[in-house]
RNA sequence: GCCACUGUAGCUCAGUCGGCAGAGCGGCUGAUUCGUAAUCAGCAGGUCGGGGGUUCAAGUCCCUCCAGUGGCUCCA
C-alpha cells in the first residue's frame, strides 16, 4: 500500500475517519465511540468481520461487532473453541484439533484422540482457566501455504484444511499463548473476553479419522462475562426442570418400560391430553371435509415393494414372518389410503379427496435415538392423504398453512418452516420434484412466512413443508408436515376420470398438523412446563373441604361441574388444608376451591387460579361458567 | 447402530478400603378436622438392571447382555 495515500473509513451515522499508519480497526472504532469501545470485539470492515487488530490498507466502510450482533457473538463462539482446543491440547498432547465451528446455539470442537473421560474434561477446565487469567492474545499471521504444511506435518486433519483453502486465498493461523491453529479468523482480542465459556459435555462425532475410531466432540458456549454465564445457567437449569420426561413421570402422563424400549404407555392423564388433542384436531377435520379411515397395521412385503418402502425405508421397518411369508408393520399411513383409493374407478368430482387416518404407526428407529416421548418407535400421527388434481393442489395446501399457523397460536408455540427437498435416496424423475418443490416453495413465499431450505431432507417420495419447534433445551423437533407427492399415486397406479373423459394420476398431499401425539405432547408439556391449559389439564378443578363436615357440599360442586363436561375431583380431608393446596399446586391444577363453613352457607366458591397465589371468593355459578367459558375456548391460561 | 457415562425402595439420592441395605419424599395405619404451598407418630416397602466370574465374603472388583442419559448418524 502506497504510504501517504489517503485513506478514509465510513463509519456507522455518516461519521468517517482518516487513519494513521499505526492504526487498526479497534483504534479507530474506539476513538469513534469511546464510550463502547469496551464492547468492541471485532470489526466489520467492508461487510466482512475482521479482528480489531487489522490495519485497513484502502478506504472502505467499517462498523463494530459485539456480542449482541450475531457475527459477534459467532466470533466469541469460535474463539471459546479455540480456547478448549488449547487446553485440550495441553492436556492430552497427542490430541489432534480438527474443527471448531460456532453452532445455532454455542460452539463445539472435534478432536482426533482417545476417548475422553470425565476427569480429561477436568483437566481441559483447568487449562482453560489458566488461559483465561493469563489473557492471552489472538494473534493473526498469515503463512506461505509451505510453511503451514510444515507447522501442521503431524496433524492430517488440517493438511486436509489447508489443501483446501482455495489457491489465491491466504492460509492464516491463529497464535494464543503458545497455542497454534490453523484458522480463517476472525477473533476476539483476548482471552479475557472468554471467562464467561462453558463445556456442555463431550460425546463422539463422526467417523471421520483416518484410524476410523469416532472424532471427540466438545460442546460448549461462551460467554463475554461470567455474569452472562450464570444467567445462562440458570435459563439452562429451569430448561432441565421443563423435561417432559421429568414431568410425565411426576402428573403420571405417561411411562417406558424396559421391556418395550421406545413404545410409551399412556397413563390415564396423559390419554386425557391425547383425547383432548385429538378432538382438537377432528373437529377441524369435520368442518374441512375430511373423511376418517382405518387400515391395516400390517401389509404383505409387496405393498411396500410397490410404495418404494421396501427399498428405501426397510431398515426402519419392523417386519413379521407369518405363515412364511413377510409382513411389514406400517410406517407411515399411505399405502393403506392408496389401496382405498385405487380400490374402484374414481371420478373428478370426488376430487379433492380427503382421507384422515389416526393410526398406531411402528418404526425402528436406531436405538441410540429414541428419546422420551420425542423420539419412539410406536406413534400415532394426525395424518390425512389429500387426492388432488393439478389445479387443486395450491389451494389445499393453503388451507394446510393457515390451520398449522392457527393451531401454533392455539398452543403459544414458536414454530419455524423448513422446505425439504430431494433426498438422494428418492423415488421417480427429477422434473416431478421439482415441479412439486417449486410449487412448495413458491405457497411458502406467497404465505409470507419465513423458512429454511434443507436440501436433499426430503421424504423419500416427495418434498415436504416442515414445522419445527422447539423443546426446553432449545433442540428442535419436527411437527407437523406438508408433503407433495406425484409418486405414490403413479406406482399404485392411481387414477381418475376426468371431465375429459380421459384418465389422469392425481397427485398425494400427505399431510399432519400436530404431527403425533406422542412427540407433540413431549414438546407442549416443556413449552407449558407442565401448567397445562385448562382444556388439557388432566384435572381441570380440585375441590378441597376445608373439614369432613364440608365433603359433601364438595362432592356437589364435583358433580355439577362434571355434569357440566369438567374434569373435576375432590381432594380428602386427611391432610391439612395447606398441605392439600400446596399438592394441587405441584400437580398444576389450574382451579384449586376450597369450601369451608363461609362457601357451604352463602353457596360461594374460594377459588385459587393457577398462577395467581392467592384465592378469589365468586358464586358457584360464575365460577362454573368461567371454567367453562375458558375451557371452550380453549384458552391457553386459566 | 456408534462413543462416553449412568442404573440401589414408587420417586430423588447416600452407601468410605470388598465385611449385617440407608435417608427424605411418597404409600399404609393411627391420632389430628385444620381457611390458601409441607401436622404428629408408627409400619410396610429391596433379586442393589439381568446373567456369568473372582473371592472366605460382591451393591462395591472383572466379563457380558439390557435399559437410560448426552452427543453422532437418522427422523414425526
């Protein structure tokens, strides 16, 4: 760079500066904005993040990245890796660093090593402290592709990296405290900047390492300060506490028996929630012209031979030999609406043709996955084939958008659309995908809704619209599904008359709103942690007599609410009356009455609403029909 | 399925060096009849995940199988 040239550096509200040549980006924002500056992290120079020791060679625009940014906070994320692959380094030299990327929700790196052990990750602690007090710097250098090959000679994984940073590209290495890795940067100036990081946990990656044995992975966040992190530790704690698996054993929603891994029972209060789920969903059915179905469990090999389950699905299918010869247990509901459809001529006036089906659904899912209610082997969807023509595709799926938007609403559920498209395990031609990937796409965008493109996620038959939401931990989980299919309907060989006269395939809208109950109950019972709402809560009102003198006029108010449709049931009189409350609280119950001498003589209720901590004296009748009233409406708070 | 870890009463967990199986909560019984988050006392409750081995002796050490947890892969 020319000395002398003039330089000038927009910055952020118009403000420009002319740096000097000992000038770097973090002198210059600081003395842009002195009173942030300690904020700082990093810089954007020219739309790309740069650390705040680069010098600006040309004019150009600059602004400043902290750890509210998301690039910021995606720095201090990759420097936290950086950090542990020092100390893991120190800790275990023979270790081999391999990548160290920042995550949707922290950061992980993967090592090339020996199983790691409880008392390694101690050590890796230790070393991490160490770093953080001494502040260590992030120092940038840029290297002759040589001479990284050379500091790199006993770690493979990152010759691997370094052949392939593309030819006119600089290979830059990153030096803290002695530590050295190969990296593109940018990063935080300091160690200081990462005392608030924390390990998650370590498990195994992929295998990916020459030797073949599994890469360590170890997962963490980072925080710029330790305030941060206990903050985040304490989210993390009440996260842990929502576990829908804490909670179904603790309301006896539903249970796993080693005997049957990954098959739930429903305990009587968890059918409660599936009953009260499964009749929000068929009334909606009712009013959008759906007719309900009921198929087999089980078809001969050949079905699945024809839907392309055999070929492409058969390791996560249970099968069955009866009578020598082979069964499988449905997967996934469409052969059986497929038979029913190709199972006499069919007319376009039937068309759409909308077939729901809520039937127990069995997939062997690798061991290893299954996960509470979230992940198992026997499940019931929300399912519906929808038969349509051409033209009637949009317009259905449509109607599919909004009921999905609708019943989110319902539950307060954050939710997100993913668009998923051929895998490269798929059935039937490349322009019918992407037919029906473009038609998904473009419903996607004309909703307005945001959503992710997953290439290569989708169905093995078809593209698919996915829901996501989001467990206590932040994991996400997939829901509901809109799925365009013009591949099942032709290898049934499905078909109908049109007003043509001719005979044309119509295409499968497969489709669920909730996706199962199984998974949707584990999701809502962390988003609600449990204080269901009161048409879902197991027991909607608990009458506590304040003494045996007043168990009767309990047991009234239970039957009139029960035969008002309410879940209502009284608790005894054992126990003392703040005991009994504070067992109505931990259940979640959202109305707890108490009756006393006071209620039975003026025919009052004490009502404590969930939530509130204190009780509420109205008549008997306003009370019924505030339940009720709540509870109809499917209110979300009682 | 892969890697690591975990498995003791219904639940949450203690159990030291290999030497008689423990607590709290819950349950049952009795007393208490109580006004908005825990009344008191007594009692019952265990193939220490299953199987095998080492040992005079195994909850404890070894092997193996099963299940669960966290990730990986995969998926609603």
């Amino acid at each position: 760079m020319a000395a002398g040239a003039p330089i000038r550096i927009r910055l952020p509200d118009g403000a420009s500066a002319a740096p000097g040549p000992e000038d770097t980006v973090g002198s210059v924002l600081a003395r842009w904005a002195p009173s942030k500056a300690a904020e700082f992290l990093a810089g954007l120079w020219e739309g790309q993040p740069v650390d705040l020791g680069f010098r600006p060679a040309a004019s150009g625009s600059l602004a400043p990245l902290t750890f509210s940014d998301r690039k910021g906070w995606e720095i201090l994320q990759h420097s936290s890796a950086h950090l542990v692959a020092k100390a893991v380094v120190e800790t275990i030299p023979d270790a081999l660093p391999t990548v160290g990327p920042p995550t949707d929700d922290g950061f992980y790196y993967d090592f090339d090593v020996r199983p790691l052990t409880p008392p390694d990750l101690d050590a890796v602690r230790a070393a991490m402290a160490r770093s953080v007090k001494a502040r260590e710097a992030f120092v940038r250098r840029e290297l002759p592709r040589q001479e990284a090959e050379r500091l790199f000679a006993r770690n493979p994984h990152k010759l691997r990296y370094i052949a392939e940073v593309p030819a006119g590209e600089v290979v830059s290495v990153y030096d803290t405290g002695g530590f050295t890795d190969l990296c593109r940067g940018p990063h935080v100036p300091d160690t200081r900047w990462l005392e608030g990081v924390h390990i998650l946990g370590f498990s195994a990656a992929e295998t990916t390492a020459p030797q073949g044995r599994p890469l360590q992975r170890i997962r963490g966040v980072g925080f710029p300060t330790r305030e941060l992190l206990e903050q985040y530790l304490k989210l993390r704690a009440e996260a842990v506490a929502r576990d829908h698996r804490t909670i179904g054993q603790r309301q006896e929603l539903f249970l796993f028996q080693e005997a049957v891994p990954g098959f739930p029972f429903w305990l009587p209060n968890g059918m409660v929630i599936v009953r009260e789920l499964e009749r929000f969903v068929t009334e909606h059915l009712r009013s959008a012209g759906y007719s309900e179905i009921r198929t087999p469990l089980l078809y001969a090999r050949s079905v699945y031979e024809t839907s392309g389950h055999w070929e492409h699905y058969r390791e996560n299918m249970f099968v069955s030999e009866i009578e020598g010869q082979e069964f499988g247990w449905k997967p996934m509901n469409c052969p059986g609406a497929m038979l029913i459809f190709g199972s006499r001529p069919r007319s376009y006036r039937e068309l759409p043709l909308r077939l729901a089906e809520f039937a127990p659904l069995h997939r062997l899912e690798a061991s290893g996955t299954l996960h509470g209610l979230l992940r198992v082997r026997e499940l019931v969807q929300d399912d519906a084939h929808i038969f349509v023509t051409e033209e009637q595709i949009a317009p259905e799926i449509r109607v599919l958008l909004a009921w999905i938007r609708q019943a989110c609403a319902t539950f307060r559920l954050a939710y997100s659309f993913e668009l998923s498209t051929r895998p490269p395990s798929s059935l039937g031609e490349a322009a019918d995908w992407e037919k029906a990937e473009g038609t998904l796409r473009s419903l996607l965008v004309e909703s307005g809704a945001e959503f992710r493109a997953s290439a290569g996620e989708g169905a093995f038959y078809a593209p698919k619209i996915d829901i996501h939401v989001k467990d206590s931990l932040g994991r996400p989980w997939q829901t509901g599904t809109i799925q365009l299919d013009y591949q099942m309907p032709k290898r049934f060989g499905l078909q109908y008359q049109g007003p043509d006269g001719a005979l044309h395939t119509p295409a499968v809208v497969h489709r669920t709103i909730l996706g199962t109950w199984e998974r949707f109950v584990g999701v809502l019972t962390e988003h609600v942690a449990g204080r269901w709402p009161p048409w879902l809560a197991p027991v909607q009102v608990r009458l506590l007599p304040v003494t045996d003198r007043h168990a009767e006029a309990s047991r009234a108010v239970a039957e009139e609410l029960s035969a008002a449709g309410l879940r209502a049931g009284v608790g005894g009189s054992d126990a003392t009356l703040p005991k009994r409350i504070r067992e109505a609280e931990l259940e979640r119950v959202p109305y707890v009455v108490v009756l006393g001498d006071k209620e039975v003589a003026d025919g009052s209720v004490s009502v404590r609403i969930r939530g509130t901590r204190q009780s509420t004296s109205m008549s008997r009748a306003e009370f019924v029909a505030r339940v009720l009233d709540r509870v109809r409406r499917r209110e979300f708070d009682p």
